[in-house]
C-alpha cells in the first residue's frame, strides 16, 4: 500500500469517527476497541524487520491518549472538592 493511499484511508476513517454525535455512548466499546489496539501495539513495538503497518503511530497515539488521561487526573486531584 503506498503512502497516498494510506493517508487517504486514515483521513475516510477519521472522517468516518467524527460523524459519530459522541463516543460516550459506545464507551465500553470503545474501551474493548482500544484494549486490543494497546495489545497489538505493545506486541509489534519493537518489531522492525516485519515493517508492521502503522504501529508506531498507535504507539504515539496511546502514548499521547495516558498522557491526557493522567493530566486530567492530575488536575482533577488538585482541585478542592
């Protein structure tokens, strides 16, 4: 697949999740979704003789997500209750 197409499918597949009103609905799926891509990334991290497809982008996609995750975290323990 050349890098054209990849994009072109990356940027229907986006386009296709953000006609989606809002994720909150579909939360535990989401979750069991990103589960999974967690565990193939983590899987096929090191892995560079296979040249797995787009795995160091989820990589950088989950690595940006926790850090998200523990700012909010991190700001929500700091406010006063």
């Amino acid at each position: 697949m050349t890098p054209n197409a990849d994009g072109l499918l990356r940027a229907q597949a986006l386009e296709a999740y953000e006609a989606i009103p809002s994720l909150d609905n579909h939360g535990e799926l989401t979750r069991l979704i990103l589960t999974e891509v967690s565990l193939l990334t983590e899987k096929y991290r090191h892995v560079r003789r296979h040249q797995v497809p787009h795995i160091e982008e989820l990589a950088g996609l989950l690595d940006v997500l926790w850090q998200e995750v523990e700012m909010e975290l991190t700001v929500k323990a700091t406010l006063p209750s």
